[in-house]
C-alpha cells in the first residue's frame, strides 16, 4: 500500500451547513467520509470537519465544484502535525 493509500485529508467549512451538505453529496457519490471535531489549531468557523482517505482528493475536489459546497481549507495529514495543502473557495 502506497504512502498516499494510508493517508488522511481533512475538509474545513466556514459552517456547520456545508459540512453536513458536503458529508451528504460525498456520501452519496460513493465516498467515504467521516465526519470528526475540527481541531482549533486548524479553524475556529466551525465546529465539524470531513476526513476522508486521500485516495479520493480528486473526486472531492471535482465534487466540490460540481455542487459548489463553500470550504474553508483541504488539509493532508503528511506528518504528526496537520499541513495546509490547499484552500478551495467553492464559488
């Protein structure tokens, strides 16, 4: 399994709206998400974020798009400390 299979992305949201619409198209569509507590080192808009395997980075950002869900930041974890890979204004 490659690094990449193992690891774990994480969407922010502005608010808990879009993490719940978001969590709902994802689901929908056949990816698996998760919804978890957003660490406050990563945000303090809202309380929820998705995580989700970072095999699916690609389909959730088309998804995004597609349904213009508002994120705040996509985030890999790479190391024990979460990294800002991204931010997607979905407009």
């Amino acid at each position: 399994m490659s690094k990449e299979n193992k690891q774990i992305c994480v969407i922010t949201f502005h608010s808990t709206y879009y993490a719940l619409k978001a969590e709902d198209i994802f689901k929908k569509s056949g990816v698996k998400v998760k919804l978890i507590p957003v660490p406050r080192s990563l945000s303090s808009n809202c309380g929820i974020c998705l995580e989700f395997s970072c095999r699916e980075k690609e389909k959730i950002l088309n998804l995004v798009k597609i349904h213009k869900i508002k994120t705040e930041k996509i985030i890999i974890d790479g190391s024990p400390i979460l990294n800002i890979v991204w931010s997607v204004n979905g407009q």
